[in-house]
C-alpha cells in the first residue's frame, strides 16, 4: 500500500480520530505548503489531467465491468463441478482484476479476500481465487469450493461497486503503474503467485499491460516535460513486451514451469530496466 | 569536504509520510459504507502534488574534514590500480544490454559523473527531497565519510564482440584467458561485458556505489556477477603491516613498489607504444575467484603450509631467512642439500626469475557455505593489474596452474579479464578514448 500521504491527509481532514495532535499540525504544514503549490502552479495542469484522469477510471470500470461477467462464467463452471471449464477459464478471468491492481488495493480489504494465497490471511479467512486454485489444481476438484465460489462472486461485485468511490488521482496513476511492474517482480516472476497453476505469466502481462495502460494516457503529458524519460519507458515497454510475446501459447502463456532459469532472469532484469525509469514518472506531478 | 547546502540548513520539517494511517485503516475507521462520502468528496489531488520533504541534519554530525578520507577520482590513471589497498572491495561484472554504442558512451559518462560524486561522499543526483519521486540517491551512506572509495573500471572481451562496432579496437592484450591447470571455472563467476571495482574502507559505502551504478545502469547494463571482499581492516592494524590471507599468510609482500613511477610504468600502466592507443595509461585486469580448500588446508602440518609457499607464516620472512623483507635467496639448500625453498613452492613459481612482474590487489572472501558439502565457501578474490597479460599474468599463471604446492589447497572457480581505461580529468569521463 502507497498510499500513506494521502489517505493520512484524508483522515486528518475528515476523522480526527486516529491523529494526534502532532499529525494535525504536519497536516496544516503540508496543506499550506501543498496549497500555495498548487494555487501558483497547477491550475492549468488540471486541465490536462482532467481528461486523463476521466479515460483510466472509464478503463478501470471497463476491466470491472468485463471482470464481473467472466468471474460469473468461471464461478459457474466451479458450482457445475466442471474442473476442465474452471481451469481453463481460472487464468484469464483473473487478467481483468491484476490489471487493475493498484484501485482494488486501493480499496482496502477487498485485495486479499479476492487474491490472498495461503498463509497470506489466517486460514479461517482464507478465500478468494487462490484458495479455488488450490483445490483445482491441487485436488483436481470443485469439492468444498461451491461458498467459496459464491463469496467470490460477491466480493468481485463489491469491488465493483466501491470502485465509485475512489478518486484517481495523478498520484495514483503515477504510483500505480510502478506499484504494478512491483507486483510482476516481487511475486510473478518468481512464480509465487500461482502456486498450483502455474499460469504466473498471465498474471504478468496483465500487470505489465495495467502499467502500460497508465503510461499511454499520461505520455502526452510525460512527453511535454522530459521527452527523453518518455523514450526510454516507451523503449521499456517495447523491450518487455516483445520478451513476453515469445512466451505466448495460443491466447494465452505457457506455464510457469516451463520457464528456465535464464528466461525468469532475462524477464526479471526488463522489468527492472522499465520499472527504474517509470518510477521516474513523477516528475510530471511538478508544476 | 562541502556538502550541498540544503542538507545543512534546518528546515521545516514536515513528515506526514510518518503517520502510518493507510487508507484501508481509515475504511475500517469510517465503515466500508461510508467510504463514498468520505472518498468521494475531498479532493485531496491537488493538496498530494509539490510536497517537499526537508532531509534537515544538523550540520555537526557531518565530519568537518573528509580530504584525508578521499581518494580523487580524477588523474592521468583510474583511481584504485595503485591507490593503497582500501579494507573491502566489491568487485562487479556487468553485461552490457544497451542495442547502441550511445547509450553505452551516455551509460560511462552518468558512471563518471557518479563515481566522482560518491568519491568525495557526496549524494547523488539532485532529487532527494521530493516526495514525488524516489529519490535519486539510495541514501545509505549519506553523512558518512567518503571511507576513500575508488571505483574502477574496465571492459572485457565480450565487450568487443561486434554489437558496438569495436571489434578493431579490441586490445591484443586483452585476450581470453586460456584454460590453465586446475580450474574449475563457473559460469556464475566468470566473464562480463564490463568489470568495476569499488573498493572503500567501509563496506556500507562499497555497497551503496555499487548499487546506486546498478541502479543507474538499468536498461542498459545488466548485473553479470558479483564478489565482496574484505581484509583485516585499518583500525586492527593501525601500523598497516602486510595484511593476511585466509591460509594465515602475509600476502602482498613480493608486490612492486606503487611508488616507484618507472616500475609501475614498466608493470602496470599501458602505452600508447602497446599498440592501442585508446589504453595509454589504463591497465589490464585479471580477477579469478579462487576458493580455498579451508577444512583441508586446516589439517595440515605448518611445515607443510610453510613449504607450500616457501615463507613462515609469523614472520612472513622467506624460509631460511627472518625477517619479511629478507630478499628471497632460492639458491639456499638445507643440510641434506635440498632446497629450502621448495622447487614448487608458491613463491619460487611465481617469482621465476624476478623479471615478470605483476600488481596484485587482491582480497579474502567468504560466500557461506557450499550446500553440496557444508564445507566453507571461502578463498582469495584474486585481483591483479598488469601492462600486457600475456606477457606476465599469463605466463605466470600457466606455471602455478602446473606445479604449484598451493594446488592441493586451493581452486579456481571464477575468473574475467578487462582491460581498464585511462583516468579522466574533471568534465572528461571514463572511456572518452574508446568510444
Ligand atoms: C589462493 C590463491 C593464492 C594465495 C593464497 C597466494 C598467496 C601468496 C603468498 C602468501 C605469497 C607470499 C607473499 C607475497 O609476496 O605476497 C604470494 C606471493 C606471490 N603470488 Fe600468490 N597467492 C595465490 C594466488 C596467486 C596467483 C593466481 C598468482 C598469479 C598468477 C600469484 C602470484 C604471486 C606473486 C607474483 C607473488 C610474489 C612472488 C615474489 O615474491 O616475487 N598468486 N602469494
């Protein structure tokens, strides 16, 4: 979670309880430093991010949108007792959710009852698509997994519905697309997301085309200040794309388990190439 | 040395990053129910953007004089070849991911830029109170002093293999290494397009400057491998004595003299009379990882040890002689007419006839253990500089790999060669003459 400063302003402004009197002051610091920043300088930038801003939460609703229906298709298949479907459609359906990673965590606790893997959350509360990935791939069964897959369904929903209430910000969308190759090099590319799956790379591309997503709507803006940081993430993304293609297996990726040391390194190392230079990024919150 | 003023200036000190309320601790606060309203409605857009967080340090903490604590970056040579050995190095090989030669030359000149600056313990880049960006220096060694860090740097064959259209100025010295007697070389301690040796008298500043070149690197050069290293450090030893290897031996004793200019030219430095004139006033670089066989070497006798190299271990003086800087006398035989100095005692091997020479700047190592044995990892990062290879590291190295005692007790498990640039004056960088 990157999201400290602000949601500290938040609770600052709105729920006193939780701050001491300490923070309250460092708030009224920041506000008046923030303040007179931001009535100098970036009143005419507003304009530019107002229609970026409006195009990502009109791509996140979509992936929402889009996430709903195909949760429902595989949480069907999961209550027909239908392994083969469930497996097949487990892996993509959850592209729609690992693109749009950073609004879900954004939201608080709907991330983990939607993508915890064991251990992450104490087993009671263990639920979501990795606990239905255990039992697919583990026990090759839907046995046991038929709440499971309801409370899915619910959760999925939920996320849905609270998407309303966030506010992207620039922050966010600078954030995000960092927070999202973050995601692909602390646990896909390592093979730790999909422990009995194996279809990590799945999950990868999403995040990679999440982040991707982010850096199409604010290039213009990146351009018009540092023109040479916007070709090297332009040059990041051709580069990491371009390796994952080689990785494709119809219209999806192969397993995991297919990939050798040298290819998770090479993979490791174009994430690190792209995720240094757009984590620069922010350079464009300066007025 | 001066630090940039902002750090020595008290600010205001604005902090809001300390407050550790997240946004899913104000949901649980307000109820996921009333997150619209709470979320919805603030606009805290605008008040995110432009925080500037002061790194305010009271100027007292920062040591008054560091000029004794750096070593210039800049001269007519690297710093590092014969600047006295610092207490640890971290020597790095990287592979060059770069598609063109201008990113490479734009790679070396940032490289320049911040090898002087954490030479002289400065921070780098000019983003590190902005709460936007990461900032730009790793932050690790800020306030610290500049422990008399060098960072060298080389390029190794690979380097000139055609991707960057330099295959005509690949040095002749600069040759693959041959394969010698008792190697056991592996492939995840060998090669590398690039070699830098960050060498300092503090292993979180050695660390720092290789991280921060990694970091500054992405996209263009990739980590190949890496080896830290350490030596008795300069406060056990303030009288600065010969340091010694993990086998309890004096090592460094035989090296020429870094003072004498005509025998470093001689030994070290390349000329532009070498045939490449981009080298004039570099050196060639050899680095081999060299595990020693700790537990073995440990059960054997000390006259064992001693003939293995041909000096004693208190002392370090040659056998037969007392004291260190007694001159090696090979001639000498014991009462049975046997040589003192064995035939194939280190030092006898390596020594030859006194005419080959070569600088060695190496230092002890200790990577845990081997899993396959739970013996020890641990050896010698044998570094060593030299005007032509194949004229002196080679040849001798040929020898040892041969007939060497110490073969028993040792091997080769890593091993690079790069041919290190020139130094640079201020506003030139590393590699001008190549690229
Ligand atoms: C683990 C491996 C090695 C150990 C433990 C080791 C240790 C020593 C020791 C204790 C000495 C005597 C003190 C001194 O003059 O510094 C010495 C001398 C020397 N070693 Fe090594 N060494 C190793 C590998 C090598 C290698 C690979 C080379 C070069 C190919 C080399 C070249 C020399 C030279 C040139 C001398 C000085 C000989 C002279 O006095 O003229 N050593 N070494």
């Amino acid at each position: 979670m990157k999201f400290k400063v602000m949601s500290f302003l938040v609770a600052c402004t709105i729920v006193f309880t939780g701050c001491g009197s300490n923070a309250v002051e460092n708030d009224k610091v920041a506000n008046e430093s923030a303040s007179t920043n931001a009535a100098n300088e970036t009143a005419a930038a507003d304009d530019a991010w107002a229609p970026i801003l409006e195009s990502y939460r009109q791509f996140t609703i979509e992936q929402a949108d889009t996430f709903i229906i195909e949760t429902e298709k595989f949480v069907t298949a999961v209550k027909d007792g239908d392994v083969e479907t469930a497996k097949q459609l487990y892996a993509p359906t959850r592209m729609y959710f690992e693109r749009i990673e950073p609004i879900a965590e954004a939201i608080g606790d709907l991330d983990p009852n939607i993508d915890a893997r064991e251990n992450d959350v104490e087993d009671k509360d263990w639920r979501g698509f990795h606990r239905i990935e255990q039992g697919l791939w583990e026990k090759n069964s839907t046995a046991g997994m038929e709440e499971y897959a309801d409370r899915l369904l619910e959760d999925v929903k939920l996320l849905r519905a609270l998407m309303e209430t966030v506010e992207v910000e620039p922050s966010l969308l600078v954030t995000g697309a960092v927070e999202l190759l973050n995601e692909v090099s602390s646990s896909k590319v390592t093979g730790e997301e999909e422990r009995y799956s194996h279809t990590d790379l799945y999950d990868f591309a999403a995040n990679v085309e999440g982040a991707d997503k982010i850096y199409q709507l604010v290039k213009g803006e990146l351009n018009k200040k540092d023109a040479a940081l916007d070709e090297q993430i332009g040059k990041g993304f051709a580069d990491l794309e371009q390796a994952l293609a080689g990785y494709k297996s119809g219209d999806g990726y192969v397993s995991y388990l297919e990939l050798k040391e040298e290819d998770t390194k090479k993979l490791s190392q174009l994430i690190d190439a792209l995720a240094e230079p757009l984590s620069q990024m922010g350079t464009i919150l300066e007025a | 040395m001066d630090r940039p003023t902002e750090h020595n200036e008290g600010q205001t000190k604005s902090k809001p990053t300390d407050n550790k309320i997240s946004r899913r601790d104000l949901l649980r606060l307000a109820g996921v129910g009333g997150a619209g309203l709470l979320l919805g409605a603030t606009g805290v857009g605008s008040l995110f953007s432009g925080q500037m967080r002061s790194a305010a340090k009271p100027a007292s903490q920062i040591p008054e004089d560091k000029s004794a604590d750096i070593v210039s970056f800049y001269g007519k040579h690297q710093a590092g070849i014969t600047t006295p050995a610092q207490d640890f190095i971290i020597f790095a090989a990287f592979d060059v991911t770069a598609a063109a030669l201008g990113d490479v030359r734009k790679l070396f000149q940032d490289w320049t830029k911040a090898a002087a600056a954490m030479a002289k313990g400065e921070l780098l880049g000019d983003s590190n109170d902005n709460l936007n960006l990461p900032p730009s220096d790793t932050g690790e060694a800020e306030g610290l002093s500049p422990s008399r860090t060098t960072i060298t740097f080389g390029v190794g064959p690979s380097f000139f293999d055609g991707r960057y259209g330099l295959a005509g100025k690949r040095p002749a010295p600069l040759t693959d290494l041959p394969a010698f007697g008792g190697d056991e070389l592996r492939e995840e301690w060998s090669g590398g397009d690039i070699g830098v040796q960050v060498n300092a008298n503090d292993m979180q500043i050695a660390f720092h400057a290789l991280r921060n070149l990694a970091r500054i690197a992405r996209g263009k050069a990739v980590l190949r491998w890496t080896q830290e290293g350490f030596q008795r450090t300069s406060s056990s030893d303030p009288s600065g004595a010969t340091p010694r290897n993990l086998m309890g031996f004096r090592d460094g004793t035989g090296n020429p003299d870094v003072t004498d200019e005509a025998e470093m030219n001689k030994v070290v430095w390349a000329s532009a009379a070498d045939g490449m004139a981009w080298m004039n006033g570099g050196s060639y670089m050899a680095v081999r990882r060299i595990r020693m066989r700790v537990e073995v070497w440990d059960r054997s006798t000390l006259g064992d040890q001693e003939a293995t190299f041909g000096r004693h271990r208190a002392s370090g003086a040659p056998l037969g002689a007392v004291h260190e800087r007694d001159k090696l006398d090979f001639d000498q035989k014991d009462e049975k007419g046997k040589p003192v100095i064995p035939m194939n005692a280190h030092v006898r091997l390596a020594h030859g006839d006194g005419t080959v020479k070569i600088l060695r700047r190496s230092y002890s190592y200790s990577s845990g253990i081997d899993n396959k044995t739970g013996q020890l990892d641990a050896g010698l990062l044998f570094i060593c500089y030299n005007r032509d290879s194949r004229k002196q590291f080679i040849p001798m190295q040929q020898k040892l790999g041969q007939s060497d005692l110490l073969n028993e007790y040792i091997v080769h498990t890593g091993s690079a060669v790069f041919a290190c640039f020139p130094g640079v004056s201020e506003g030139g960088y590393i590699g001008e003459t190549l690229f």
